[in-house]
C-alpha cells in the first residue's frame, strides 16, 4: 500500500515538477547555513565552517542528484528522455524514419492481414456448442470406385437401428437440403433452406435467439408447416421486428408458421460445411421439419439426406468408427436383400466436422501464414540492416557519450526505444495496410473458403499485430544495439573518432542479405508456381465455349406429371432458340462445374465389361451442344425425332469411345444404363464429341454419355447468342412469363463465370503470394540497394585510393557490381536449396507443373539477378564517379 | 572520524522515526545532529544519504513537511510525523528489538549453557 502511494507520489512529481528542484535547493542552502551557524559557533572561520558543512554534506550536487533520483521514477524519467531524444533523432533522419518503419509496416501489415484471415476461417469459434465433438457419418459404397466417400450417407431406416443400436453418439440429425422460392411482395427470391429433423438443432447445440427451435411434435406430418429462420432473414424481410413469429411464409401456395429465428452466424449448413452439397446453396437461412412418412422411414435405400452425429463425452473418432462400421456391417447382413445394387454393403466412415468443413483451407492457410512470415522475416531483416548501417554511421555519437561516462545497458537502452519506436510505427502501418486490404477481401473472395467474408481487425488480430510489432522491435534492435555499443572505447578514442564501431559489422549486414535473397527465392520461385499452374487452369481446354449463357429453371409441384414437365420445356427451348440473335438453346440436367453429377452403371456391347463400371450421364435437349458450342468429333447431333426414337440413341465423349471402343468404330456401337435386365434395353452410339471438363477444371475427363430428353424438373438452360447477356436474359424471362408467371430464372451466369468460380480460389491463393513474392522482392532490393549505397560511402577513400593509383572508372563500377553479384548469388544458392524441399510443400497447389519446374527455378533466378544488380548499379555509378582528389582529403 | 561507525542499511529509516517521534518537528540539519548527538556521537552520518531517505517517508505518507523558522531565525523545512509515522515508528522499533533480541542470543558467551 505504502509503495504504491510512494509510486504515485513520484508518478505525480514527474507530472507537475514546478518548482520541487528549487525547493530542495532551498532546503539545502538552509541546511549548510544552520551548519555553518554551528561551526562559527565552535570557533572556525567562515570559509572554515562553510568547508565542512560541504564535506559533511557530501556535495551539495550528488546530493541533489540523489534526491532527484528518490523524487521521481528513474527508469519512466530515463524512458522519456529516450524517447524524446529518439523523436529528435527520426525527425534529424527522415529517410531512414520512413524507410524503416515502411519495410517493417509492409512485413507487420501482411502478417496481421492474413492472421485476420486465419482467424475468422479457422480460429474464431463457430456457432455450435463444442464443434470438436460433431462429426460427418457417411456411408460410403467401396465397390463404386466413382462414388466419393463422402457424397452417400446411410438411408432413413438405417438411421433409426443406428441411433437405437450406437453408444458412441449423443445425438444423431439426418437433413435434406431444399430451395425455398419466397413471394414476397410479389418478388419471388430463391433462398437455401434445409429440412431438418428434430435432433437437428439439439445436435448442433444451437438454440434460436427468438422462438423456439425444430421438435419432435414438429415432425409429425400435418403438423409439419412451421420455421425457423435466420437472423439475415430476418432482417431482410420483416425488418428485425419483434413480432415475426406472428407472421408466415409462403411457398408454393403452402403456408409455413415462423416458430423462430436463429442468431445471426448460424446458417448451416454452408457450401463449404458440406462436401458434395447442393452447390445452388450458399448458406441457408430457412429450416422446416423433415416430416418422414412411415413409407420413408422403412426406405432400406439412399437418400438425399446428410446426417451429423455429436460424439458422447470421452468416446475417441476411432471407437465410434469401430462401432459405426460393425452396426453397418450388421445392417449390411439383414437388409442386404431388400436393396438395390448400389446401396449394397455400404461402409461407414466418421469424419470429424471440422475437417470436413475446414480441411481444404487449412493448408491454404499454412501456405499464406508461411509466405506472410518469410515477408516479415525479409522486413525484420531489412530494418536490421538498416539500423546497423545507421549505428555505425552513429559510431562517432556513441563513442562521445561513451567516453563521457555513458553506460553500456543505458545505451543499448536507449538504442531499443529507437526500435521499439519503428517497430510500433511500423505496427500502425500495418494495421492500416491490413485494413485496406480488408476493405479489397470481398473482390478477392473466391466464396469457398468458410467464413472468410467474416474477417476483421477483433482484439485478438489487433493484439496480435501489437505482439508481432513488439517482437520485431527487439528482434531488429537487439544486434545492432549490441553490436554498436560494444565498441572499444580506447580504440575510439586512438582513431580520433572516426572508426570506432566493432569489426564484423558488414559481415553480419551482408549475410543477411544473402537471407533475405534466399526468402526472396522460395516465395518467388512458389509464387511463379502457382502463376505457371494458374495459366494451365486457364489454358485448359474445357470442351465448352466461355460465351453461352447459363440460367436455372426449376419447377414446382404442378409439373409433376412428366407429361407437364416435358410439354413446359418442349415448349420453352424451341422459342428461346428461334429468338433473334440466338444461334442455339438448348437445356442440360447439370451443367458442367456446377458441382452435381449423375453416375450409373453400365455396360458395353461386345467389350469385357468390368462390374461396378460407371459412366457420367446427362439428359440434354438436342441442341445442348451448339448453345454450349461442344464439338462434334463423329457422328451426327441429336434431332427434334431422337426423343422419341426406338432406337434410344446416345452420344458418348472422346474418352468415352478410346475406353471402351479401342479398336472399334464407336458411332453404332450399343450401351446399356440398365443393370438387372437381360438381354438389356440397348442404347446406340450416334455420336461422339469433344470430352467437357465436367466436375472441375482440373480433373481430367472421365466417360461422358448423353441421351436426348425434354423431361427435367429442374433444368439448366444454355443459350448461344451474339447479343449481350443482359438483352437475351430479360427477352427469355419475357418469354417464361408468358408462359408460367410464377416461374423464375435462377442462377444467370455465363460458362465462363462458372470456369471463373471453379477456378476463384487459385485465383486467391495465387494473387495473394504473387503480392507477397512482389513485396519481398521490394524489400530485398530496398535492402541490397541500401548496403552497396552504404558500403560505397563507407569505401570512398579506398576508392579514392584505387583510382590515385591508375584504376578505371570501369573497374571500380565492376568491383561494386561484383560485390553485389556475389551477395545475391550466394542468396541464390541457398535459396535454391531452401526452395528444393520448399516447393515440395506446395506439390497439392499446383496443377500440370513439377514442383521443380526448371523454367520457373531459372526465371526466377534471373529476374532476381537482373533486379539486384540494377539496384546496385546507382551506388556503383556513384563510386566510379568519385574524384579522387575529393576521396583522399575526406576523413 | 574513522572511529566512528557508519549507517547500517535501513536504520537510517527507524532513526528519523523515533527522533521525530520523541523531539516533535524538526529541520533536516537538527535532526541530523540530534541522531548524532543520540548516538552519542558514535555515528558517522553522511548528512546528504539523510534528504532522499526523508522524501521516500514523505511520499509513503509517514511524514509531513512545511517550512518554517529555526531557533537562530533560518528559514528551513521541517519534518513531522503522521498520523500513520507514529504507528509505523512503534511497528518498526518492536520490529527492531526483537531482531536485535533474536541476534543477541546468538553473540552472548556459550558458557551460560
């Protein structure tokens, strides 16, 4: 308590220090006068007396001092006094100031952006209670090789032994994903919703912030026309007023009670929650109740569902695997009978939720934190740089206050505050780097990667951008504060001043050049990677034209006679095909890239068909393939008659016919999609076009079938068209409102949108280390540049000297260079090296470019070569520009 | 001079407090010689160690300070105890005695026992 109020006391005399100093002196001007008074009294003379007051005193100014030093805080005073002189110095250096706290803004900015980035995708906790505790339960069917893993879940009536079967999980939810078309106002909205059953929101352990959640009571058909939305929902349409669960929504003429809304970051599932889910839904703001018939709960078969589980306390992944595969197995046994051939002898397979939904972006994140921290290093590296050049341009300064008494802690002290001064300077750079380059996320967002749209500068980002300033403070500060106050004093002061800095100086200035340059090449060289991959995405020949326009149509319950549907689309696709300007339209089950595929069985006429041998198949109206502007390779397209033909034509792709076809002429050859029936219905081959690159731009095609059908409840229409996208947009909408009103069109988009979506978050992933790559090779430059500037003004007499003795300007412009070039070219080969086992990292980022691609090895190698001597060819100039006579008398 | 003993560490502290306590207010100089003078003239204080030790009891609030006269008409500074420097002159000086008792023990002879 004392202490404190004695800390307070001399926080306070710092403050308001008017007139103390004097009223001590007072006080002790009294004191030697009261002393002096006793010794005239005892008999000595004045001058006598006033000595030995002065000798018993001990010094009237080391007893000032000492009073000083008790009346305010020594080391707050010594703090300020460092600043204020450190203030005084920058504003003496502006070009050093900004040069330092720039490179170190650029390192700390970069880092805090991307932290925010990590943060909001991976740190920042998710809107369900203990996430670590949910999993995915796939069933997976290992005998469809085709099928991955994680796109089948087990079936409704498996699901019911499952939950009375298992001990390793609380709470199992199965749903299905659906779209909800609002009118609202007489706008229809298309809007994600979910299905859910009543252990949904139990499992997720998530409750609404008004209302009530999903329950059993809810389930039971008829009373199934209640929900739950989410809070965007919620705001967007009845405005955030309290009364919403008064109101209802409607779609398709049915009317669904609002019984809750849900707090505003939940909207599971999300795209990217799921791995093979409904890709037309982004995150979903509506839940209504599953309400499973009694017909589907006995369904042996799969369904559409997704099912999450919630593992007990203290049960590991492994044993709840171990026991979801024997209850499977069991299942498997008894029901194997009653199934259809795919469903056979499903698997299971427990995946933690949060590697589900966030494993493809974790090494996405590795890789920018990685790129971000070799940015710093290069940033530390080069303020380092600089404040040794700095400290041994001091050295004269240092060695003054040295030899009049100054401490060594008191000046590598003084010497930190200097950089913890950069540091913090180059904190509030980077922090406002980071927040322009939040500003900027939403047109770098590629849309797949969870939550990112959520990033922000939160306490935590902030402290972490304070730690990382702090922390590069002292890392840049420590050696040249070390290393510019350990001169030797006697040497200083033999050299009269003007060499006193400690040897190794320049040594330990150029290795970490060669640092730097190293760092440069790995972020370079895996830069130029992704670039080179990013080129060969795009360069990918899809098999389909970037131009043709895209749109969705789905139908509502009124068409469910195929008879309707087919009539509808029979009669939209022709008129949008004979509109003016529109060479072709044509309508697709799923397109290309969105994300959905059709597999089945099949075989072959006359080849040695394997079992389990699957085929990608799509319905298309006959011309599907002029709007998407798929080449014909043999054969003939579909025709208006094919529909209806006995003959059940199809067209099967390029690697479709090699596979299957490999010495035989493809165009009459029959397929069958039907597995149990003998002798199977056969289609014939009429055509073969070009392979489309269907499930992603990467992956490589696989068989492709088409068959001609009018018959969709949903379709994706394609349309080719001269005019702009806009004008053929609103004359087909114009079209489908003179057909159905009710109807909308979905998901407008051209073929190329969608390449560009497939391709988004290589386009994130590569900008963001290419600006990265590029920020390094500035401050590699920035810093080469600054030592060869530096150790040219440090040469100029022995420069001077040189030429004195009949050296030519050439040859000193040669030596700087050389100089430089040896610099870089160490930097080069240990950067080769480091990028060797580097790259090899970034095998699973790159597509059709070896990780050692010598190309980019080489361009790299170059460019950086070709910058660095550039960089020095400034100071070189300036040393073979020195005059002689001027470099002899300097010094 | 060299006869005389110097300070030792931290009672220079209890020192200030008891002769405050005993002689009331005094400045600096007179209660330099009066600890000497208690002393009997034993110790060899440096006046100047005694001003920083009168601040830190100034600002931990065991004394007070205001400026008046002396006896031979000199304006100086003189120092007070608080309310809380006559507790803590009582803690510090039971404090003392019972180290001083503690250190006694060991230093009479060994052939009491």
């Amino acid at each position: 308590m004392r202490k404190l109020r004695a800390l307070w006391m001399q926080l306070l005399s710092m403050l308001f220090r008017g007139g103390k100093e004097q009223d001590f002196t007072a006080e002790l001007e009294a004191h030697i006068a009261l002393c002096i008074d006793d010794g005239l009294r005892a008999g000595l003379t004045e001058s006598e007396a006033r000595r030995q007051a002065i000798i018993r005193l001990g010094g009237a100014e080391q007893v000032r001092q000492a009073h000083r030093e008790r009346r305010v805080l020594l080391w707050l005073e010594n703090l300020a006094q460092d600043l204020r002189y450190s203030l005084r110095t920058f504003r003496r250096s502006p070009g050093f100031t900004v040069t330092a706290v720039l490179t170190l803004g650029l390192g700390i900015g970069a880092c805090t952006a991307i932290f925010s980035l990590v943060n909001a995708v991976l740190i920042r906790s998710l809107p369900y209670g203990n996430p670590q505790k949910l999993v995915y339960f796939f069933a997976p069917a290992p005998h469809i090789k085709a099928v991955p893993a994680e796109a089948l879940f087990p079936g409704y009536a498996d699901l019911i032994d499952i939950r009375q079967q298992n001990r390793s999980f609380q709470n199992i939810t199965a749903y299905e994903q659906t779209m909800f078309n609002l009118a609202e106002q007489g706008i229809v909205t298309h809007v994600g919703a979910a299905k859910v059953d009543e252990n949904f929101f139990a499992t997720l352990q998530s409750s609404p912030e008004i209302g009530r959640a999903i329950g059993a009571e809810d389930n039971q058909p008829g009373r199934d026309k209640v929900a739950v939305i989410s809070h965007s929902l919620w705001t967007s349409l009845f405005a955030g007023h309290v009364d919403v669960l008064q109101h209802s929504l409607f779609r398709e003429g049915v009317s669904y009670r609002i019984i809750g809304v849900m707090p505003p970051a939940f909207e599971y599932p999300f795209r990217t929650d799921l791995p093979y889910g409904d890709s037309h839904i982004k995150s979903t703001q509506i839940w209504i109740p599953l309400a499973l018939t009694p017909k589907q709960k006995a369904h042996r078969t799969i369904d559409d569902n997704i099912v999450v589980a919630r593992s007990r306390q203290g049960v590991p992944l492994k044993r709840a695997q171990a026991e979801m595969t024997a209850i499977m197995a069991g299942l498997a046994a008894l029901h194997n009978a009653e199934r259809g051939e795919p469903e056979r002898d499903l698997g299971a397979l427990v995946e933690p939720f949060l590697s589900t939904s966030l494993g493809p972006v974790r090494p996405l994140m590795n890789l920018l934190l990685g790129a971000v921290c070799l940015v710093l290093l290069i940033a530390c590296g080069n303020a380092g740089n600089l404040l040794l050049a700095r400290a041994a341009g001091r050295a004269r300064e240092l060695g003054v206050r040295a030899a009049l008494g100054a401490g060594r802690g008191r000046m590598i002290r003084q010497l930190l505050t200097e950089s913890l001064l950069i540091g913090l300077g180059g904190g509030a750079v980077g922090i406002a780097l980071a927040f322009l380059f939040l500003q900027r996320l939403p047109k770098l967002d590629p849309g797949n990667i969870p939550r990112l749209s959520e990033a922000s500068l939160d306490a935590r980002v902030l402290a972490v951008a304070l730690a990382v300033s702090l922390l590069t403070s002292v890392f840049t500060g420590v050696l040249p504060a070390l290393s510019a106050s350990s001169m030797q004093l006697t040497d200083f002061l033999k050299t009269h001043g003007t060499r006193g800095h400690a040897r190794g100086h320049s040594r330990l200035q150029s290795s970490l050049i060669v640092l730097q340059t190293a760092m440069v090449v790995v972020l370079m060289a895996s830069a130029g990677l992704l670039i080179r991959s990013y080129i060969n995405i795009e360069s990918v020949d899809t098999g389909f034209s970037r131009s043709t326009i895209t749109m969705n149509i789905a139908l509502d319950a009124r068409y469910h006679d195929p008879l309707q549907s087919r009539a509808f689309f029979k009669n939209l696709i022709p008129k949008i095909g004979s509109k003016p300007g529109v060479s072709a339209a044509g309508a697709v089950s799923n397109l290309p890239l969105s994300n959905s595929e059709s597999l089945g069985f099949f075989r072959v006429e006359g080849y040695p068909n394997q079992k389990d041998q699957m085929l990608e198949s799509r319905s298309v109206t006959p011309r599907y393939f002029q709007a998407m502007n798929i080449p014909l390779l043999a054969g003939r397209f579909f025709t208006e008659e094919d529909d209806s033909d006995s003959l059940r034509p199809v067209i099967v792709n390029e690697r479709f016919a090699k596979t299957y076809f490999p010495s035989r002429n493809s165009i009459g050859g029959h397929i069958s999609t039907d597995e149990n029936q003998n002798p199977p219905h056969w289609n014939t081959i009429i055509g073969v076009v070009a392979d489309v690159r269907h499930t992603s731009l990467e992956a490589e095609p696989e068989p492709q079938a088409y068959s001609p059908n009018y018959d969709f409840d949903h379709a994706s229409i394609a349309v080719r068209s001269e005019l702009p996208s806009q004008a053929v947009v609103s004359s087909i909408r114009a079209t489908l409102k003179n057909i159905d009103p009710t109807l909308v069109l979905t998901d407008i988009q051209t073929m190329g949108d969608l390449m560009s979506q497939a391709s988004a978050r290589r386009r994130f992933q590569t900008s963001l280390l290419s600006t990265f790559a590029g920020i390094a090779l500035i401050l590699a430059l920035v810093g080469l540049y600054g030592l060869m500037a530096y150790s040219v003004s440090r040469r100029t007499r022995e420069v001077g000297i040189r030429m004195a003795l009949g050296a030519q300007r050439r040859s000193i412009l040669f030596l700087v260079l050389r100089g430089a070039a040896a610099l870089i070219g160490i930097g080069l080969v240990v950067g080769l090296g480091s990028t060797w086992v580097a790259t090899r990292l970034l095998r699973s980022f790159l597509f059709g470019v070896n990780e050692h691609d010598p190309l980019t090895v080489g361009l790299v190698c170059a460019l950086l070569l070709g910058c660095g001597l550039m960089a020095a060819l400034f100071p070189a100039y300036r040393a073979a520009s020195v005059d002689p006579t001027q470099a002899l008398r300097t010094e | 001079m060299s006869s005389k003993a110097d300070v030792w560490q931290g009672t220079l502290t209890l020192m200030v407090l008891r002769t405050l306590e005993t002689i009331g207010p005094q400045h600096g100089y007179g209660l330099a010689r009066r600890i000497e003078q208690t002393s009997g003239d034993k110790l060899a204080l440096n006046y100047g160690t005694l001003y920083p030790a009168l601040l830190k009891l100034e600002q931990e609030g065991y004394i007070r300070s205001r400026w008046g006269v002396s006896e031979n008409n000199r304006r100086a500074k003189f120092y007070e105890l608080t309310k809380a420097g006559h507790r803590q002159a009582t803690k510090a000086a039971a404090e003392w005695e019972q180290a001083t008792e503690i250190l006694a023990r060991f230093l009479t002879p060994a052939t009491e026992a």
